[in-house]
C-alpha cells in the first residue's frame, strides 16, 4: 500500500470532492461516499492492496480526534 | 497655517483596536500645503498613486525607481493604521526579491525574522512538522522563501526610499493628508477633488491608481462590479511580547485544546512580538473578543498557567472578519485599481500583501513604458488580465482553506475528521491538512502580452560578471530599468551577433549573452551562469532566449535571432511591429 504522497493535485481533489457533497442530505451523502468508494476500488482492483486499505481505515487513530465545539459556545 | 475646520480625521474602519501595553510609536509625516492650493492652477500629472499603504507606497518607489514622475496622496500622516501596529506579517520570496531591486531589502532582513520550522497540531497531537531549511534546495533565489516582518516597518522603510529617490527625481511627490473626495473622467483625464488640512484643490492625472484598501470610495465612483463571497469565520490577533519567549518556530493547531478546539495560529515577528492569532465561535461579536480580560483569559489557557503583565506584555489586538472578493475589472477608464482596493482575500497563505506588492511591479513598468511614449497606451490593459487571473487564482486558493479551516457540518466537517484522523500515521494524508497555501508568484496564461511559452515568473539567481566576481539577476534587472531585458544563452554565431545589435539599437530593448564557464562570448555585454541556474530560472534549455520584463516574467522565450523574436518584443510592449520598425 502506498504511504507517501501520490496525488497530482490534492487540494483540487479535496475541493472537488466536497463539492460533490454540497447541498447533499446526510443519506444522499453517505450513498454518494459508498459509490465513490466502490467507483475507486474498482480503479484499484488489487485483491491485497484492497484488504491493505480497508483494514489500514479501519484501525484507530493513536489517539482519537479532539471532538470540536465550534458551535453553542 | 490654520487648520481647515472641515478636514475630518481618518476614520479606523478596519476593525483593528488598540489595546494596553507600550505598542509602537509610528513615524509621522509632515503635511505641506501643495502649489495649487494659493495659485488656484489645476495641473495635469502622468500618473497620481490614491492611498499610502503597502500598495501605493510600493507602486510609487517602482515609478521613483524608473525615474518617472508620481505623486502619492495619503488621507493620513503615517504608516500602517493611525492607533493600530501591524497588519501584514509574513512577506514572500517574490515581495522580497522586488524589495531588492528597491534598495530596501537588507534593512527588512535585517529588522525581520527568519524562520525554517513549522509544527501542526491536531488537539494535543503533533500531526505533522517541516524544516524550511530542507527544502532550500528547491529555490534557486538568493531570497529566503519569506520573512516575517510588521508591514509598517516594510512601509517606513519604503517612505524613506521614496523621499531619497524624490531628490534626484523632483516630479516625485508624497503628499500627506490629501483625501480624495471626488472622482471624474472621461477618456482622456481623470480629474480628483482633494480635501486637506489647508483647504481644497482639484488636480488631473493621466493616469490614477487607486491602492486605498477595501474599502475605496473609487470602486462607487466608477461602478466597479465585485464577485464577493463573505463567511461567518471570526479570527482575534493577540500581539504579544514575552519575558520568557517559546522556541523560535511557526506553530498551528487546527484543534487546539486551549481554544475550545478551534484553530490557532502562532509565528515571530520583529521585535521578538509573537503573533497569536485565534480562531472564534462563527459570527462571534468582534467587540467583547477583543476584551483585554478575555485577551488574557485565552493567554493563560494557551501557556496553562496566569501571565502576569510583566511576563506577557499585549502589544496589539485586533479581531476580524474576513471576506473574499474580486473586482470584474481592474480597470475602469482612466483609473486602475490594485492591491485590497481590487482584490480582498482572507489572510491564510499571506496572499494580500504579498499580491499587492507584486500588482504594483506588474503596473509600474507598463506605466513607464507608456508615460515615456516606448509602449502602446493598450499595454496597460494587460494590467488588469494578469493581476486578475492573479487575484483569482489567490481567492480559489485561500477558498479551500477556509474550508478546511471552517468546514461546514456535514460532508466538510466529516472529511476533516478523516483527513486529521489519518494524518497521524500517514504521510500522504498530510499533503490534504490546508493551514493555508503560501502565496508563491503567479504565472500568467492568458495573457495579451506573453507568448505561449512565457507568463512564468523568474527567480533572483546567482551569475558571474566577466571578471569573475558574483552578481545576481536583479543587477541585470535593475541594468535594464522600466525596459525589456534579452538574455541570450549559449554561443552566439557573429551574425546573429550583429542582428542582436541591430534590434537593441532599434528597439530599446537591453541585450545579455549568458555563457557557461570556460567559453568564449562574443557580445561585449555578456555574463556566465556557472551552476545554470540562471537558464533553469528563465525556464529555457540549451541554445535559447528568453524576453524578461522589468517585473522579472518572461514575456517570451524562442530559439533563433530572428522575426520570432522581433514580435515578442513587440508584443511585449502591447505594440505590432512591422519590418521597418516602425510601431503600427
């Protein structure tokens, strides 16, 4: 599985990817990220490198990320 | 003099308060009553520069530079904000290169602060660092990638080399406490209605560059349409002076736990004052954020423990909104706007100063070309086509980190999660964190003036005179002045040699042949590249030329001495050049 950086363009992925998800419902967000992985896996194809990145997402973070309180402050 | 009862001071509306401690005592300048005022003569000017700021005042060093005639008028009699210290901070490699041509460059690296290492935290967490000192090996320039600076002292420092060049250059004017309160034009003058202290005058000008800030009374008197887009992210700047101060190094939390899990950015400045800049609740009240109480209240939680006033001395603070916004048009008739008069970006990456520094040097020499009659008045349309692709590109990127900063709930926010979440352990993820882009020079695609392979910035490299000591670009640069440069790589055949002659005695243009070490050159002007970074700096390989502009772009870059090159240079300076050398 690839660690190191591999994106062209990162910051233009990133915004492409949340405007996809703009003005979205919470359900039509989650089918759109379901599709999107499925879409990307394929890409992939792999069968190792597949079971690499599930179980890399699926591992805690060393430490799990500061609930934010942007918001009722 | 009697003061004229109806000259109203300069309103603060920036949102920038002032606060306890010593702060900064800013110079101030002397208002003189101008001719026009007892002779009642209005007089027309080539070029009259609207606002004091790091704009204007580098707009007006470049033209006392060029040695053409300008005048500044300013509302105020200081730099920076009357009351306030400091607004930008952190100033880029290409603000610092231009510095350099100025002359001023040494006293700001001298008064400013370089610093390599930046750490990220996510809550308590160290999500990634970098060492800028690393990464040098990416920049041919002989400027640091930025330094970080108070913009008064980069302001004070520009006054003062303006006043110098004003000595041998008397068509050079500052002009304090001269408001303009009215505009008007038609296609060939623009005529100002001025307020000061002794009473009112009109004047002409040629040409008016408006660099009063973002908020300009010109953008109402020409009907500029904006494409605005204003968020509810809220920010509170403490300025702080410490007795015991925290190691030397960029700091930003995306999540900090002393901040309620919001963002905080902390960096050095001049005078060992630390900027901490933090983010608030979204459309939090700027007033009671900027309480010298609740100032304190978020010092202690940041340093976890009480600061006494001796230990953490509050220099500055100033809370602020922040807005995104571009003119459709950087021209309007007689008048060209520039800097946050034109363009206004939120602060992550330091792309408003820095942008406003290089409009200046993108209009500068194009109104000296046209001023001295050398360049087609259309030059000056090319001004507003590749500072707004500039501005533009600035907005998208400063866009995006405003969201990562201030996602919205939902998708945004989920995302950052996972990118924060994954940073940790994975380098790629990193790349995906966006505390802010550093602002690096625009290229130009579009351009009217550029040929296909130009619009890319230069960088300030090293070279070596023919008696072997070492210069840099900008000696070749500040050589040629408001005109084109053409350097000349590789060995140049004797005729080629003498059509080289001909075109710089018919054009104007400066020519240089750069040679590698250990060959022989055939033009008397001529310098070498040991290392090659010069050729990598101009983006060209091999047997080539490159067409650089005052401003340090290439224009244009070709293979042979021949019409190819003749075009560019017309092109270049908004002309079409016929065979007879004749400007059509």
């Amino acid at each position: 599985m690839k660690n190191s950086l591999n994106f062209q363009d990162a910051d233009a992925f990133y915004e492409s990817l949340l405007d996809a998800h703009h003005g979205l419902s919470r359900e039509q967000s989650e089918l759109l990220n379901a599709r999107l992985i499925l879409l990307m896996a394929n890409q992939i194809g792999n069968t190792a490198l597949l079971q690499a990145c599930i179980a890399a997402a699926g591992e805690p973070a060393p430490r799990p990320a500061m609930t934010p309180h942007l918001h009722g402050t | 003099m009697q003061e004229h009862p109806d000259y109203a001071e300069t309103a603060f509306t920036n949102g920038y308060e002032f606060t306890q401690g010593t702060g900064y005592q800013l110079p101030e300048y002397p208002f003189v009553a101008p001719p026009e005022l007892t002779s009642g003569e209005v007089r027309r000017h080539p070029i009259v520069v609207v606002g004091g700021g790091i704009t204007g005042l580098t707009l007006t060093c470049l033209l006392a530079h060029y040695g053409v005639p300008v005048i500044l008028l300013d509302e105020d009699n200081t730099v920076g904000v009357k009351g306030a210290s400091s607004r930008g901070i952190c100033y880029a490699q290409k603000t610092l290169e231009i510095f350099k041509r100025l002359g001023i460059y040494g006293r700001i690296a001298a008064k400013g602060v370089q610093w390599s290492v930046g750490r990220t935290f996510a809550g308590d967490d160290e999500v990634y660092s970098f060492d800028l000192r690393q990464q040098q090996t990416l920049s041919l320039s002989k400027e640091p990638p930025f330094i970080n600076i108070q913009q008064f002292y980069v302001e004070g420092f520009l006054v003062e080399r303006i006043y110098q060049l004003a000595q041998t250059n008397p068509g050079v004017e500052l002009r304090w406490r001269h408001r303009v309160t009215g505009l008007e034009q038609n296609g060939e003058i623009a005529t100002l209605s001025i307020d000061t202290p002794a009473g009112t005058y009109s004047l002409q000008a040629d040409h008016v560059v408006d660099c009063s800030g973002s908020h300009s009374p010109f953008r109402g008197w020409c009907q500029a349409t904006t494409t605005a887009k204003k968020g509810d992210d809220r920010w509170c700047i403490a300025d702080v002076r410490f007795s015991n101060p925290p190691p030397a190094e960029r700091h930003t939390w995306i999540e900090a736990p002393f901040n309620e899990g919001r963002a905080v950015w902390q960096h050095l400045m001049a005078d060992g004052v630390w900027r901490i800049d933090y983010q608030m609740p979204p459309d939090a009240d700027l007033p009671s954020m900027s309480r010298e109480d609740v100032v304190r209240a978020r010092l202690n939680a940041q340093f976890k423990r009480e600061l006494s006033p001796e230990e953490c001395e509050i220099v500055w603070v100033g809370p602020y909104a922040y807005r995104s916004e571009c003119l459709d048009m950087l021209r309007h008739g007689r008048v060209f706007f520039a800097g946050d008069a034109a363009h206004v970006v939120s602060p992550f990456g330091a792309r408003g100063g820095n942008s406003g520094v290089q409009d200046a040097d993108n209009l500068a020499w194009k109104l000296a070309a046209v001023v001295e009659g050398r360049a087609a008045p259309q030059l000056l349309d090319s001004y507003s086509d590749e500072r707004r692709e500039a501005a533009q590109f600035n907005m998208r990127v400063t866009n995006r980190t405003t969201r990562f900063l201030r996602p919205v709930d939902g998708a945004e926010r989920l995302f950052r999660n996972a990118v924060l979440s994954l940073a940790r352990q994975h380098l790629f993820a990193r790349q995906l964190v966006n505390t802010g882009r550093m602002s690096t020079p625009n290229t130009y695609t579009h351009s009217s003036i550029c040929s296909k392979t130009g619009g890319l910035a230069t960088q300030n490299t090293a070279l070596t005179w023919p008696d072997g000591t070492r210069g840099e670009l900008i000696d070749l640069l500040n050589w040629a002045g408001s005109r084109l440069l053409l350097l000349v790589f590789g060995d140049l055949p004797a005729s080629a040699a003498r059509r080289l002659q001909d075109l710089a005695l018919q054009t104007d243009v400066r020519c240089v042949q750069v040679i590698p070490p250990d060959s022989r050159a055939s033009a008397v002007e001529h310098v070498i590249d040991q290392e090659g970074h010069l050729q990598a700096s101009c983006h060209v390989f091999g047997h080539a030329w490159a067409l650089l502009r005052p401003d340090s772009y290439v224009a244009a870059t070709g293979e042979s001495i021949d019409t190819s090159l003749v075009h560019a240079i017309a092109m270049a300076l908004g002309t079409r050049w016929s065979l007879q050398g004749e400007i059509a």
